[in-house]
C-alpha cells in the first residue's frame, strides 16, 4: 500500500464491493521485496511479517530480524484497522490507499496511505500480501501549503468513515479546533444534531460519494458550541486507479452574508408594506412606459389584476394616453412631474380623477432606471369642489333674489313717501282755499 504522509482520506458511503483478484504466482517460500526505494512489506495469511526491504526498516525504524515474524498490525496506531484491511487484501485480492497511521520507534506517527496485492507462492500455494509504502514529503509539503495558506476556507479530509485527516488554518479559524484536537475524530462533532439525525448529512455524503460533489448550507458547530451558517462543498477523493478513498470537505462562513440578505429582505418587504399601505396608486413605469410594479390600490382603481398589468403600457388604463404619455416623458426630461391632471378608466367603466406625482428612481450608480408614480385620487375633492360652487351659486342666486326684493320694497316705500307728501300737499291746498 502506498504511504502518503499527510495526506490521508475518510468518509463513508460504501463502495460497491469489488471481484476479487486472482492472486499472482511466485517463485520461493516467501515473496522478494529488497528490489525498489519505496518501503515493502511481505505478509503471510497469519498477520506476521514474512520479509522487508531496507525502505521499510528506516520507515518503520526497527531492524529486520525483529521485524519479520512479528505482528504486522503492532506497527499501527489502531491494530483492529490495521487488521481490518489486512482481511480485505485476502478476501477482495487487493486494496488501495487504505489510511492508517504509522508508529515508529522514536514515537513519531506518521499518516499514510497502503496499497497491497495478494500474490501467491509457486512452491507452497500459499497467499502473501505485498504491502507499499511510498511516503511523497515534497507532496505532502506542497499539499500542507495549499491547505494551510488557506484561511477564508476551511479544507478538512477525511476518509469513507468520516474521520478527520487533515486540518487547514480555515478550519481553526472558522471552527476553533486544532489540528492535534480533531485529527483522528469524527466530522459529527462539526454537525448540529438536528441535521445528523434527520439525515441531511449522510444525503450529503452519498451525493458526493455518487456524483463526485455535493453543495449545500448548513449550520455548523464550533468548538465553543456557538454557531455559524456554512456553504459546504463536499467532493469525493479517489486513488490513482479511480476507487473512492474518503472525502475533501470544503465550508465558508456565510453567516454574514446570510444576515445581510436576511436584512435585503426584510427592507424589502418593510418597503412592501409601505407601498401597499398606501390608499393611493402606486405604480413603477420603465423607460419604455411599461408597467414593472404596482400596488394593491392600482388593481383596485383599474379593476386589473397584477399578473396582466405587469408588462402593460401604463397610458391604456387612462381616458387620455397621448396626455397620459407626455406626462410620463416630462418626468424623464425634468427628473419629476407634480399635480399632473389625469382620469383613470376602470374595465368596469367608471372613472377615478387623479393627479400624478412623479419622480425617476436610480440605481447605486446614478442609472435612470424608471419612474415611480403615485396617483392621488382627487374625485372626492372634484366632487366637494362641485358642491361647494353649486352651493355657492345658490346663495349668490338667493342673494340676487334678496337684492331684487329689497329694490322693490324700497321703491314701493319712497312712492309711498311721495304719495303722502302728495295728499299732505292736496289737503293744505285744499283747506287754503
């Protein structure tokens, strides 16, 4: 198997099982392994080393004389794994890439990467596994250095049973963990248990497992328990030979961004319940004099639902378009229009007397997109208006009347002076004589 320090895989969705290989044939009790740089191990069906190459006993940092012979699980962090792959050789005839972490001597450990084929003795037909180990440093290095430069991004490996390889700076950063705390852990400790237990993670995981890649935003969990909204990226690790190995884990802190579209939004509909607030028509008119929104109050003065008077010109729903639409171009010539005099046409047949108020909108740029447009109704003030002058004619009649009658009596009352002065003059003549 090949080591590969550092760079280690993990996470789960099963491989569909494989045919097992037919094992290839040697010459002598024992496979060779001295030929080659990379570390080789020969083991017997037992579990005990059969033989070593030089690469070997410096990886391993035990000579060969107690090397061979001895448990070749021992040499592993976690024997019971080391066993497991071992049992895998022999059943499926091969394995690739299988993680397990090395224990050397001097207590160092080493992560890596096997990759083993089962071969099988000429002269004794028994089955051996060869096991690889090749340990790239200036990969690994190179690799190390991509992960960690990294410190937007947190970048986790793991392997087909979800523990963590491979930590980068945007992990700690983003979760509070140091490589040392989470190496070798479950990638549950990452997850709110909500989205564990209801399987959101595992879907996830089989995606990736099946497509390559898989997206999705989740809440995540950091190390003090607090918690962040994530976009993760999940995408599948394969072997050199196209086999799934684990997984690379990619998330970024979107929490911020959550937050401002959660306040987008709620400007949005706060604007929203403004405009439908409004009794009066509110209409938003494009360049083109085309209708882009209105509100609850237009649909009612209109008698038009919102679907149909979207995309509409706005000068039809008016007795006088021609009017209607030099309205519409003074706004863009003078950047507003008030009191602008206009009748709406109801479908129905009625009429509502409005004055326009208009003014362009921009967008952050200083971009004349359309013109927002507020319709006041002034048909009960028309109305009010007209009873007040007929009122008003009324009492000017009256008082016409009044004057009339006032000229008559006056007229009647001096010809009644004059008659007595009259009579009065008759009677002194009269009484003279």
């Amino acid at each position: 198997m090949t080591i590969r320090a550092g760079d280690s895989p993990n996470n789960k969705p099963a491989a569909a099982p494989r045919r097992r290989r037919p094992a290839k044939r040697t010459n002598g009790s024992k496979v060779t392994v001295q030929a080659g740089p990379d570390p080789l191990v020969t083991i017997g069906p037992e579990g005990k080393i059969a033989d070593v190459n030089e690469s070997a006993v410096k990886m391993i940092g035990v000579d060969r004389e107690h090397l061979v012979g001895a448990d070749f699980s021992d040499y592993f962090t976690e024997p019971d794994r080391a066993r497991a792959g071992e049992g895998q050789v022999f059943s499926q005839g091969f394995i690739n890439d299988y993680p397990l972490i090395l224990r050397q001597t001097d207590g160092e450990l080493i992560r890596v990467l096997y990759t083993a084929p089962v071969y099988q003795d000429a002269a004794s037909d028994a089955p051996y596994s060869k096991w690889q180990l090749r340990e790239f440093s200036e990969t690994r290095a190179f690799l190390d250095n991509i992960l960690q430069s990294s410190t937007k991004y947190s970048i986790v490996g793991m392997d087909l049973d979800h523990r963590i390889l491979s930590w980068n700076k945007g992990a700690f950063r983003n979760y509070g963990y140091s490589a040392d705390e989470v190496i070798g852990r479950d990638t549950s400790i990452l997850n709110v248990p909500a989205d564990v237990e209801s399987g959101a993670v595992d879907r996830l995981l089989a995606t990736a497992y099946k497509d390559g890649l898989a997206e999705e935003k989740f809440e995540r969990v950091r190390k003090d328990g607090s918690r962040f909204t994530a976009s993760v990226v999940m995408t599948r690790r394969d072997d050199s030979l196209g086999h799934p190995i684990g997984f690379l884990l990619m998330s970024h802190d979107i929490s911020e961004t959550r937050l401002a579209e959660e306040q987008l939004r709620s400007a949005a509909q706060y604007a929203r319940s403004l405009i439908e607030a409004s009794r009066d028509p509110l209409v938003t008119i494009s360049a083109e004099g085309k209708i882009t929104d209105v509100n609850q109050a237009t649909i009612r003065v209109t008698g038009v639902d919102r679907e149909h008077l979207i995309g509409t010109d706005f000068s039809d729903y008016f007795t006088e378009p021609d009017r209607a639409r030099e309205g519409h171009r003074q706004v863009f010539a003078q950047g507003f229009v008030t009191d602008y005099p206009l009748t709406i046409r109801h479908v129905g047949g009625g009429l509502t007397d409005v004055l326009y108020n208009g003014s362009v909108y921009k967008d952050a740029s200083g971009n004349v997109l359309g013109v927002f447009a507020a319709a006041r109704d002034v048909t009960a003030q028309k109305q009010a208006e007209s009873e007040v002058a007929q009122q008003r004619a009324r009492e000017l009649e009256r008082l016409a009347e009044l004057e009339r009658f006032q000229k008559l009596t006056v007229g009647r009352e001096l010809r009644m002076i004059e008659l007595k002065k009259e009579i009065k003059a008759l009677r002194a003549a009269a009484g003279g004589e």
